[in-house]
C-alpha cells in the first residue's frame, strides 16, 4: 500500500561535494528535503517508488527499469567517490507491469544498473537512515498530462493493492527559464508554468496544470511536468493532506518540494 508521498527537486547542487558554497543559496529547499527525509523513514518503507524524467523515454509508453541492482554516482558532476546502491524490488515491478499489461496501459521494460541523477540526487538525500528498503524507478512518455494523470491511476490500483509499503516520489525540476540566470535563458513561460504548478497543489486541482497551452509547457524548458502528472494520478481520490515546504530558484530553476501525507 501507498504510505507517503513527495515531490522533490534533483539539483545535483544539492549535494555538499557538488553544490559546496552554493548550497546556502537551497537552504530552504535542503530543510524541506530533511523533513521530507524524517517522514519517508516514518513511513517505514519496504519500497520506494522514484518517478524520474531522464530515463528510458518513448513516445507513447512509459517505462519500468528491471535490473537486479542499481548504482547510483555522480562522476559526471565531480564526485568521483559518492555512490549508493539500491536492490532492485523486482518482484512487485514484474506483477506491477504483468496487470498494467493486461490493462492495456503502454509499458516497456528497460534494464540498466546504472542510475542518472534524477534518481540518485532524492535516493541519496532520502535514504540515509533507511535499511532493507528497495527500488522501482518509473520513467514518463512523452505524452501530454492528462495521459500522465491516468497512468498515475493505473499506478496508484496495482501499488495501493500490494501488503508492502510504498512511498512514492515524483522526481521534478521545474522550469529553467525564469531568469537571466536560468542555464536556459529567461521566458514569459517559465514563470507561467511554475504558478501553474504552485496553484495546482494549493488547489488540489491538477486541472490547472492540465489546462496550460503545450507551447507554455514546452517552452518552460522544464523537466517535472510529466513526474508531477503521473503523482496527481497516483494521488487522486485518496484522502490526504498536502503541504508545500518550498519553493526558490536561486539559480533561476524552480525547485519546488511538497509532502502529501495519506491520512
């Protein structure tokens, strides 16, 4: 059964042998992902699902990573000695896309040890008092929200049926076209669809999401969006509470982390 629920940003900066001095300017966001951290380990999992946007991607189907482990490093951003590994709960990812199969929901498997940092950044600042716990890294299509949301229901019947304990977390950077600042340039987009987001969980309507023009969604140059979609999915329906702990973009990229307590 589901348990908790959370979204959080993946900035490798957020890690103290990347981010170093910059890390003063996440300060918020790093208290928001230490409260996140306490509840996860509450919630006492024996499984942790990770919706993240930079794996396997198709146009039309999501996909589920199958492997026997998985690795998690940073040697792409310096850190050449950080690392974390994960088991793989290769048992619920085999009966979750046998039923969503035959649900006819689009799914592939894909089968890599090694982890990118949408992943590693939340396993690494999530996991750390956490023992025998395991893996199932989802990954989005490129489909539109809507679509998202209901393979978030699909999700959310096969995982709320398990007698494990899951928290489930939607990896998600937000737009990286706020400012000057932003890795991407500025936008009239990007702050668009940030507010969107924000009015999205303050409402506890998706549909506000949902409703913005692609071009926006696009052109926000963000990376959350489809992660965000699928949580709305697996959330809909269950009664909760929802807490926004952060937002700031320091570095002209929305970070944005919220909690979802089930009651």
């Amino acid at each position: 059964m589901i348990v908790f629920s959370a979204i959080v940003p993946h900035s490798p900066l957020l890690l103290p042998t990347v981010g170093k001095e910059h890390r003063e300017k996440l300060k918020a966001t790093l208290q928001a992902y230490a409260e996140i951290e306490q509840a996860v380990y509450l919630a006492k999992p024996n499984s942790i699902c990770i919706i993240a946007p930079h794996g396997t991607r198709y146009p039309d189907a999501y996909s589920i990573n199958l492997a026997s482990k998985y690795v998690c490093g940073f040697k792409a951003f310096g850190d050449f000695t950080t690392t974390i590994t994960a088991k793989s709960d290769y048992l619920m990812i085999d009966r979750l896309q046998r039923k969503l199969r035959n649900e006819g929901v689009p799914l592939t498997l894909s089968s890599s040890e090694e982890l990118d940092y949408g992943y590693s950044v939340p396993l690494l600042l999530l996991t750390q008092h956490l023992t025998a716990w395991k893996l199932i890294p989802i990954s989005p299509s490129m489909q539109d929200g809507r679509a998202h949301f209901e393979f978030g229901r699909q999700l959310k019947r096969v995982l709320h049926a398990e007698e494990a304990r899951v928290v489930v977390i939607a990896s998600a950077d937000l737009s990286h076209k706020l400012s000057h600042e932003s890795p991407a340039g500025d936008s009239t987009e990007g702050p668009l669809f940030d507010q969107a987001v924000r009015d999205s969980l303050a409402n506890k309507d998706p549909n506000t999401l949902f409703s913005l023009d692609s071009n926006i969604v696009e052109n926000a140059a963000q990376c959350g969006f489809r992660p965000i979609s699928t949580l709305f999915g697996v959330l809909d329906g269950m009664n909760l509470e929802t807490k926004v702990l952060s937002y700031e973009a320091p570095f002209g990229v929305g970070y944005l982390t919220a909690r979802f307590d089930l009651k």
